[in-house]
C-alpha cells in the first residue's frame, strides 16, 4: 500500500494550499485512498466530486457511497451521510489531497516535466536514457505509457508514490497542455521543466493559440518549477523566456539549434557535436537534433556531466512512430512519424528531403482526426503540397467525423500550381500501398500522424491498426 492510513483531519492539516469553506461530520474516519471515479471508491476512500463538461461528479456520491468511499471532498453542502469537505474547487483541492495523501512523492524523486506540442515524446525518452547512464534508475510517465498522456492528479499522485516505493529515482514525464488547464499535475513539484515549442494543436479545446500558450506557460511558474528549460528558437519559447527573465524567480537554461554544430542526419540516425561531445541518436531526422538539445540541456541542470549525457543519448532506443524507418530490403525509405500538426509535418518532411538526393522524392501519407481542430486540415494539406512530390491524403482516425469531409478540408489547403500527383484514398492501406507503388529507387515515403498507434478508431469501431505493421505486410508482399 502506497498511501499511509491517516484520519481525515490529519489529512486536512496537511493540505495548507486548500482554502477550505466547511468540514461536516467525523473528521476521525481514517483515509488511505482517494478518487475521483465513484466506481473505484472504496472502504477508506475519499470521493471527489470533480466537475467536468460533461458530468458533474456531485451527481455520483450516492454510488461512491454505496461502494464504500468513507468521506467526500465537494463544492457544495449534499444530503449524505458521511463526512464532508467543502472547497470552491474540487479538482484543484483534489491534487493537494492526493499528493499529500501520498505523503509528497514529487519532493522524493526528481520528476522532470516536458511540454511543448511537438517532440515531447522523444524528449521524455531521450533524458530518460541519459538520466539511467548518469546511474538514476528512471521511469517516463506519456503518450507511450497509459491511455492520456498525463495522468489524473489522483492517478498521478498514486503512480509516484508507486515509483518512490519501487526505488525510482527520476520520472520523466509529458506534461499536456489538457493536464495543466485541468490540474493533473497540481500537487506535483518539479525537479525541471523543458518547453520544446508550440504550434497549432487542440484547438478545438483551447479555441485560440494565445490561450494554448497561456495552458503552457503554467508549467513555468513557482507552484511548479524553479528550473526552466527552454526552445529559444521557438517564437513562443522566446516570449516565455522574456516573461521569465526580468522576475530572475526561475532559472533558465535556454537552448538552441546553434548549439550543435556538424550535423548529419541519416533515415534512421542523427550525429552532432555538442559541447564538444560527439552524440550520435539511434532515431533519424534532423528535427531530433532539438529533441536532443532539449534533453541534453534539461541533465545539465540537473547536474550530469556532458561525458554522460553524450553516452546516454547514444544508448537510448529508437521511439516508436517518432520517425520510425521501416526496412525490409526495398529499395526506397519508409518512415513513420506521428506528426499530426502543420509544425510537425513540415519538420518530417524537410528532414526527408534531407535524407535523399536532390533527383529523389518525397512522398507523404496522412490524414486528420475526427472531432479534432478543423482550421489545421487544410493547413496541413498546404504543407504536404508545398514539400513533398507525390501526396496521398488518407483517414487517420475519423472517429464520427466522415472519413471523406476530412479529406476535403486537407485537399482544400493543397496549392495546385506545384501540379504535383495528388490521391485521396479514404482506406489508410490502400493509401499506403499506392505510396508503395508510386515509389521508385532512392524515393522516401513517410506515413504521418498515427506514429506508434496499434488502433484505429472509426465511428464506435476501433480497429487493429499500426503503420509499421501495415508497411511491413505490403512491403513484403511486394518484395
């Protein structure tokens, strides 16, 4: 058990960032879990009455009682009977009450967190690999490792305690621009903070860019960090830096691509030299070189010496779908990348381009969500005809959207005057296979935005579905 048992009270003494408006009932009822999801609640558990856009947890106590919760943490004064704390915000209130439930695990272990819309992923992995080498046993918390990409406050807070237990010294993890508007990491203090950059993405949630980068720029602040590490080439990593500098409260560590110095980028291999270290990457495409500096920088302040941090980063694994080469003895590059915004399109496709010869192709396949940010379908389309030669625009995950609205939308951003093939072909491998047969010798192809996914959902279906895996069968039927 990760949590120490306490009584309620002693809980309550323990959360000083909790404005509380009223305790009801027995405050000596003892605690050793806490949730959010009435059907986890059990004898023992504090219930949080979270209120979200679609559900209102309030209107889940009944059942939360009913599987045993001892107490409940709400908004407002309810007709139970069982013991009661009222704050105005149960789901900020709620990061507190679990991180000190489990005792502060963030201020036991050094836990190293990463945003930015594009590279997160790699960036976790590769200052996970340095952090081992330095001799930290290491664990990244992402997109690769549960259903989102940063946790609820509740599971965060148990999966810490976890790793303490189990002896890890340092957690990675992704940090979403979702998580810091919805508090996930509330309760969480940070050994470092890194932000890679900022595009276009979600949105459909943050409905502006200058609300997506307000999101962001919470992870920067003294609630969470005192270390900063930043993308100064980013137009938006240069305003948090401008932000940051004159309050001097945040030391910051800038980085940039002038940083590294003889860079060759191969399919499936990136070199550079870095503070007169030569690094060498197992993932290839020259956009990891920033992945790299993110990281490599992020272990400076955290005090592991450039000796270590060159050999980590040529110990680290290539990432699934982070431009992943597939290779079964053709004669052309594929690769996989999980580029699913205009930003991270563009860096896939202009690090292919520089792979090949100047006579070669690039030929990209992709599509866009369903449900999903509209306004950057045909951004992307613009994207794909202005950089590659040959354009295959397919389904990525349509969910309820019409898999041939999508397509129309990114066709619509297609610029027609490069007088480039153009394909629409709805299924994903039918679509890769036609890239397959448009390649020719000394051709890349790259399929973007589904990267490392096994599924693919379309309407209430979900379908096995991995592009590695497809390539690999169409690749070898070919051959």
């Amino acid at each position: 058990m990760v949590a120490k048992s306490r009584s309620l009270a002693q809980l309550i003494s323990g959360v000083s960032e909790v404005a509380i408006t009223e305790i009801i009932g027995d405050a000596s009822v003892m605690i050793h879990d806490i949730t959010h999801d009435s059907k986890k609640s059990s004898n023992g558990s504090i219930f949080c009455c979270v209120v979200g856009e679609n559900t209102d947890g309030h209107n889940f106590v009944t059942d939360a009682i009913n599987n045993g919760a001892s107490a409940v943490l709400t908004e407002r004064r309810l007709a139970i009977d069982a013991p009661q704390v009222i704050v105005s915000d149960v789901r900020n209130a709620m990061g507190f009450f679990a991180a000190e439930l489990f005792s502060r695990p963030s201020l036991k272990i050094k836990v190293i967190g990463v945003t930015g819309t594009n590279g997160k992923t790699t960036t976790a992995h590769l200052l996970a690999a340095i952090l081992r080498q330095h001799g930290w046993a290491t664990t990244v918390f992402g997109t690769l490792s549960g259903a989102r990409t940063t946790p609820e406050s509740t599971d965060l807070q148990r999966a810490l305690a976890q790793e303490v237990e189990r002896g890890i010294k340092a957690v990675v993890m992704e940090v979403s621009s979702h998580a810091l508007v919805l508090q996930r990491v509330v309760g969480t203090k940070f050994a470092a903070t890194v932000f890679t950059n900022l595009g276009q993405d979600h949105l459909d949630f943050h409905r502006t860019v200058e609300n997506y980068f307000a999101a962001k720029s919470q992870l920067f602040t003294e609630q969470y960090s005192e270390i900063a590490i930043i993308n100064r080439d980013d137009p938006y990593g240069e305003k948090l830096i401008s932000i940051l500098r004159p309050k001097n409260k945040i030391s910051v560590q800038e980085f940039g691509i002038t940083d590294a110095s003889e860079i060759e980028a191969e399919v499936s291999s990136v070199s550079f030299v870095w503070r007169g270290e030569k690094v060498h990457l197992a993932t290839g495409g020259h956009f990891n070189v920033m992945n790299a500096l993110a990281a490599a920088n992020a272990a400076v302040k955290l005090g592991v010496a450039t000796s270590d941090i060159a050999t980590g980063l040529a110990a680290a694994d290539a990432i699934a779908g982070r431009f992943e080469s597939v290779v079964t003895g053709q004669n052309f590059g594929v690769v996989v990348d999980y580029a699913h915004t205009p930003e991270a399109l563009q860096n896939v496709l202009q690090a292919a381009r520089k792979v090949i010869s100047k006579s070669s192709r690039v030929i990209i396949v992709f599509g866009c969500g369903g449900g999903r940010d509209h306004n950057k379908r045909a951004k992307m389309g613009k994207v794909a005809s202005d950089l590659a030669d040959v354009v295959v625009i397919t389904t990525d995950n349509p969910r309820f959207e019409e898999a041939a609205k999508i397509a129309s939308e990114i066709e619509s951003g297609v610029d027609s005057s490069h007088q480039k093939m153009i394909y629409v072909i709805l299924d994903r491998r039918s679509a890769i296979a036609q890239a397959f047969a448009s390649a020719i010798s000394g051709d890349i192809v790259v399929i973007a935005g589904k990267g490392h996914e096994s599924t693919q959902t379309i309407g209430e279906s979900e379908i096995e579905f991995n592009d590695v895996v497809v390539s690999r069968e169409l690749l070898k039927v070919a051959s």
